[in-house]
C-alpha cells in the first residue's frame, strides 16, 4: 500500500500558473502516476498521467498546457498548471496504480483544491 500526499492547491487568476505536488510514503518506481481532478457536480476525469518509464498523456482539455512530471528519487509526481481557465477548478486528486498477479491496485490522495478565479 502506498499512501499519497497531495499539495500545491490554491487561488489563482485566470490565465496563472500552479505547481502540485504529490509526494508518495515509499518507493514510486513501479506505479503509474497520475493526476485526476473532480469538479463541482461532475464526474472525476483523468488530466494526465505518467508511466514508469516515462511516458505521458493527457486530457485534450489540458493538452499543452499541463505537464505531468516524477521524480521518483523524491517519490514525488508533480503537475504544472500554466494558462489556468476557469473550467480548471477542481479538485484535484493524486493516484497511483500498479498490476500484481494481474489485479490493479489503485491509491489515491485526499485531494486538493484548485480554483480559478479572477
């Protein structure tokens, strides 16, 4: 089990910039990291993720304008949130999945509150 600590949440104008960070209790290395954010009334929706080698992807809504990042030497995943709009509040959630013996294991941080707001 990993537990997940997410931070970096705020106020910010539109058209500003955030860095969230979710730091891990143990090793990261082996789990796909990704960032999911929930806004009021909606469904949780993924905005990026990253695999253990690497690779990224992200929800066309964020594409280009987020960057999803790890460290796994600090067991921290981060996300850089440049040109925030309004339709970028949420909450967002930190997650981290794994397969062993074939059965996903999915972990997940308490969230943290982003609000784009002028």
């Amino acid at each position: 089990q990993v537990q997940l600590v997410e931070s970096g949440g705020g106020l910010v104008q539109p058209g500003g910039s955030l860095r969230l960070s979710c730091a891990a209790d143990k090793s990261i290395s082996m789990y796909v990291m990704g960032w999911y954010r929930q806004a009021p009334g909606k469904q949780r929706e993924l905005a990026a993720h990253i695999t253990t080698g690497g690779n990224t992807n992200y929800a066309d809504s964020v594409k280009g304008r987020f960057t999803i990042s790890r460290d796994n030497a600090k067991n921290t995943v981060y996300l850089q949130m440049n040109s925030l709009n309004t339709e970028d509040t949420a909450i967002y959630y930190c997650n981290a999945w794994n397969l062993v013996a074939g059965v996903r294991r999915n972990y997940w941080g308490q969230g943290t509150q982003v609000t784009v707001s002028s």
